[in-house]
C-alpha cells in the first residue's frame, strides 16, 4: 500500500513537457557579406489555434550572438534562463574575455542532449548565428542534440520549403539587401503553405528607416531608404498590412542582423500578399471527396 502511494506521489511530482502546448514555426537564418541574418515571424499557436500575434522569437545573447527558437514557448523561456545565467558568470569573471557564437552553439548542444538523455526534452529547434573576431558562425541543434553548422538554417515548416530555396539562390557575398529580400521571399512562401505562420515581420538595421502609419482600418507601411534621404531621391513602397480577405493574419515577423558592430532586431512589419490566384479562391477544387 505504502509503494503504490509513493509511485503515485513520485508520478506526480514529476513535471516535464509531454506535448508541446504554446508552440512557434519556422527560423530561417543565413550568412550574408557582413554577418548573419534570421528571420520568423512572430505567432504562437495553440495547438491548431493561433493564439498570440506578438511572440518574439529571436533573442540576442551576449555580446556576440543571436538565437531563434522554433517550438514550445515556455521551454524557449527555460532556455533564455539558463543563456543569462551562463552570460552572467561569464561577464562576473570581467576578464576581457567574452562567449562567441561556437561557445554558446556547443554549450546549447550539450544542454539539449543531456535532457534528451533524461527523457525531458526541450521541445525546440535552435538556430544559434553570430560573429566574432571577424568571423561568421551559424549553426543549430535540435530537441534530441542533433547540431551541425551551414551557412543557411532554416527550422520545422522551413526545412522542407525555404532551404530549396536558400540552395538555389544564396550566394556568400550577398549585401545586406540581398539577404533580407532572400529571408523576405522565403517568409513568404512559408506564410502561404504553413498553416502556423502569420504576416508579421520585424526588422531594424542602420540603413533602412521604417515609418507606420494607420489610415482608418488600414494599416500602411512606408519604407524608404536611407542613404537617399539627404538628396530627397528615395524609393517609398507602400503596403496594405490588413485585407478584407479572411485569410489574411494579424501578426508579425522578425528579422534580425548581426555584424562585429552588434545585433539589431527589427520593429514588427507585414510582407505584401496577394491572395487572388485561382488556387487560393478555391483550393479544394476537384478533391476527391471534398465539398
């Protein structure tokens, strides 16, 4: 009688993540001239429920990285936890000396497979990108401690549509520019075919100045570029953040950068989205058993 309580205690105080509950989709991340770029967007779904719109994804830590996070939320946070506790003692040594982007990338490896091995995993994919003494690292490790380094991640939905992609058209000398129109196109074909991703992106950087306006229930976003301001010649691209269409999500993405200068991560934007293609107006057209 004794033993069954304590096996009935001993169940429950035991607390792990069985199944993920508040989740995040995809990180794409690649190399670019100056440094590394990430992107996500910035939802968190409840199981099939989208349920929050404002869910940042992509942390700086330390001097010297930035990471992004795909899956569950409360175990990200647990991450972060230990990332500033590690950044902590790192900085109360005060011995000049600072953790890089491999440092952190080995230490994460470590910690998702130790818990792996105590079957309590974390439920995230990591994408971990910094740079240091002048050089690039991006590389990402997943709930099991599987890591390698490339030079573009892309996590979950991401894996399967924005790495063809990234295969194709990335290039190691991309500016600035062409990379976050590169993250740009594949956030885009991730909001179309991934069911968990909204229109919200975040972006910030030295060049680009970002102005949001509201005009009745349409929000509109202006983007000029920088370095033609003093000439008054800049190029102004206006985008409808809110449709009639009910397909259209009220969310975010982000898209950070990280150079020797340090990490920026954006302000919430929308990508243009145009949802007239035959497909999208009926797309169970012809189904078999559809109605």
């Amino acid at each position: 009688m004794d033993s069954g309580k304590g096996l009935l205690a001993s169940e429950l105080d035991s607390q792990r993540t069985l199944n993920p509950y508040v989740t995040g989709t995809s990180v794409v991340g690649i190399k670019y001239k100056d440094g590394i770029l990430m992107a996500s967007d910035m939802g968190g779904s409840y199981g099939s429920t989208l349920r929050y719109k404002s869910v940042e994804r992509l942390k700086p830590i330390g001097k010297h990285s930035l990471l992004g996070a795909s899956g569950e939320i409360s175990d990200f946070q647990e991450i972060l936890r230990y990332l500033d506790e590690l950044i902590i003692y790192d900085n109360m040594w005060d011995d000049g000396n600072s953790l890089g982007p491999k440092e952190i990338h080995n230490y994460l490896n470590r910690v998702m497979y130790n818990r792996r091995n105590k079957f309590d995993p974390l439920w995230n994919s990591l994408v971990l990108g910094g740079v240091k003494n002048g050089q690039k690292y991006l590389g990402t490790v997943s709930m099991i401690g599987v890591h390698f380094e490339d030079n573009h991640i892309a996590t979950g939905f991401g894996n399967h549509l924005a790495r063809p992609i990234l295969r194709d058209e990335w290039k190691e000398d991309m500016s600035f520019e062409e990379g976050v129109k590169l993250l740009e196109k594949c956030m885009l074909v991730l909001l179309y075919r991934d069911r968990s991703a909204i229109n919200k992106l975040q972006r910030r950087s030295d060049w680009w100045w970002w102005c949001f306006m509201e005009i009745g229930e349409v929000d509109v976003e202006t983007r000029k570029d920088r370095s033609y301001l003093d000439s008054g010649d800049y190029e102004e691209v206006t985008m409808n953040k809110s449709c009639s269409s009910p397909r259209t999500s009220a969310g975010a993405t982000l898209i950070a950068k990280i150079t020797e200068e340090g990490i920026t991560v954006s302000q919430p934007y929308a990508l243009k989205t145009f949802w007239g293609f035959t497909a999208y107006q009926n797309p169970t057209k012809g189904a078999e058993g559809s109605w």
